[in-house]
C-alpha cells in the first residue's frame, strides 16, 4: 500500500492513514488499488485464523508444543 501512496500526485501526511475517521481520499486510480490491496488482507487474515484455529485443534494435548 505504501507503494501506491508514494505513486500518488500528493504527500500523505498523516500518520494513521486507514484509521477509524474513514482515511485519507485519494483520487483514482489509487483508491481502487488501496481497496483492492485492503480486500486481499481480509482475505489473507480470514484464512491465516482459520488455519491457525485449525493447527491449535490439531495440536492440542501435543506435548511437544506444549513444551
């Protein structure tokens, strides 16, 4: 994503660029890309809980990873 806004025509300045107050508008093209590039983190994240969930029911009472 950092890669995008240094495309971009203007300097973000602030520090928390994605946070709860809705962000920093960008014009197009990079609002569809930061959206695009945000779409596949939730994805991402999604999928490493699963996997994580999974990996804890398999492993539980392992006494190797409990070590």
């Amino acid at each position: 994503m950092h890669a995008v806004l240094d495309e971009c025509p203007f300097s973000v300045t602030r520090s928390d660029i994605f946070g709860p107050s809705g962000g920093t508008p960008l014009p197009q093209p990079y609002a569809d890309k930061i959206a695009s590039l945000r779409a596949l983190i939730g994805g991402l994240d999604s999928e490493i809980a699963r996997l994580e969930e999974r990996a804890a029911v398999m492993l539980a009472g392992d006494l190797g990873v409990l070590a």
